[in-house]
C-alpha cells in the first residue's frame, strides 16, 4: 500500500513475478481510503522465508 496506489502496484506485480502469489494492491492506496485508521503493526513478519510458504 502506498499514498496513491502506483508504487505498490509495481511492487505488487514484482512480487507476483517472482514467486509470491498470495499478493493485494489496493486500489487508490491511502487517499482513497476512507475509513478510521489505527496505528501500530497488525501482522509483522517474523520471517522472510513466509511469504514464499504456500
């Protein structure tokens, strides 16, 4: 996710293009949002090794 959604449709479709399937961009990124907002991490990675576990 980014501010205006295009920087993470790249990184989106760069993930896909290496391997990662399970990959969301959303659409409009944070301007588009409208909705309340919290802070803080809500599922951190503890391992890189976990985005290519299917």
């Amino acid at each position: 996710m980014c501010r205006s959604g295009s920087r993470s449709q790249h990184t989106a479709q760069y993930f896909q293009d290496n391997g990662i399937e399970n990959v969301y961009n959303f659409a409009g990124g944070m301007l588009a949002w409208d909705e309340e907002t919290n802070s803080g991490m809500e599922n951190p990675l503890k391992d890189v090794n976990d985005l290519y576990k299917k």
